[in-house]
C-alpha cells in the first residue's frame, strides 16, 4: 500500500509538472540580406573571359570568345573598366598566354599592365607560355569615383589575314585583396 500511494503521488507531481502558463508566441522578426542585391549592370572588381556578361566592361580590344572558349583573343591594348574603392592594399593582375598562331610572326614582345593610364609592371615573353602580372595598385594611380581602366599593353601584335590584330590569348584581369 505504501509503494501504491508513493507511485500515486509521483505519478501526480509528474502530471501537474506540465500544467502552467501557455507559451507567447511572437512573430518573425524582419529578415534582411546580408549582402546587396547583385548589380549586373555595374563593373565588377575582376574579369574572367568566360563570364557572360564580359563585353559590357570591355572598352577596347578584347574580341568575342571563339566558339564558346573560356578565353579571348585581344588586340595591341585590351582594356576593361572595373569598380573599386579607392583603398590602400589593393593588388591588380592579369593572366594571359601567347599563343604561336600570333608569337611565331612577333616573337619576343613586351606587356604593360596600366591602370588609369598608370604603368604598374610590366614582363617581357621570350616563349610561348602562360604569364601572369601581378603588383600593388598605386593609391596615386587609382581614381576616387570607383571606377578605374584596367589595360594590357602590347609592344607588337601580329596582323592575320583579315587584317585583325592578334595580341595574347586572354584569360582574366582585375582586382585582387
């Protein structure tokens, strides 16, 4: 009898455990984005050749892609405009090969990056390669509205028979932390 009460008195203190107060429900808090909204129509700070809106940053001598390749032919000084704040620790850089359809006819040439119209580095192609410029961006350099001129100068390109010049094989430029 003992154990029946006992049972009895623990199996009530268990029930009326879960009497009380109804919960409060609240709403959702409003949600917001952690980033802004994807402006396509604005330059952005990097440029691969295959992303499909390329050509509306391209202001000079970078021809359409060839048969849906991830690259572009350019000419004697492709240039794109990019977006960037003016800030110190910035690096701009760009990659890019010669090719032999064009480096058979020119040979040895020599590629400026300039930003703004800026010489940052420059190499010289003694072969038929990948080469790759990377260096600071000089704060002196970069323009305070954002937007800054990216280009790739070519001290010699080579004329195919249509009478387009054929520079480097470009892959990306821009902007890098």
């Amino acid at each position: 009898m003992r154990l029946a009460v006992a049972a009895l008195l623990g199996l009530s203190a268990f029930a009326l455990a879960g009497c009380g107060r109804r919960a409060v429900y609240h709403s959702v808090p409003e949600q917001r984005t952690l980033l802004p909204p994807w402006d396509f129509e604005a330059p952005p700070h990097f440029i691969v050749m295959s992303q499909p809106n390329l050509d509306r940053f391209v202001l000079q001598d970078i021809y359409p892609p060839e048969e849906g390749a991830p690259w572009r032919w350019t000419g004697r000084e492709p240039a794109v405009r990019l977006r960037v704040p003016h800030r110190p620790g910035l690096r701009v850089g760009a990659e890019f090969v010669t090719a032999q359809e064009s480096f058979s006819h020119t040979g040895p040439l020599t590629a400026r990056l300039r930003l703004n119209g800026c010489m940052v580095v420059e190499v010289r192609c003694d072969s038929e390669r990948e080469y790759r410029l990377e260096a600071a961006a000089p704060l002196d350099c970069l323009r305070r509205d954002d937007e800054q001129r990216l280009a790739l100068e070519l001290s010699k390109v080579h004329r195919a028979p249509g009478g387009r010049a054929l520079g480097v094989i470009l892959l990306r430029m821009g902007f890098t932390d």
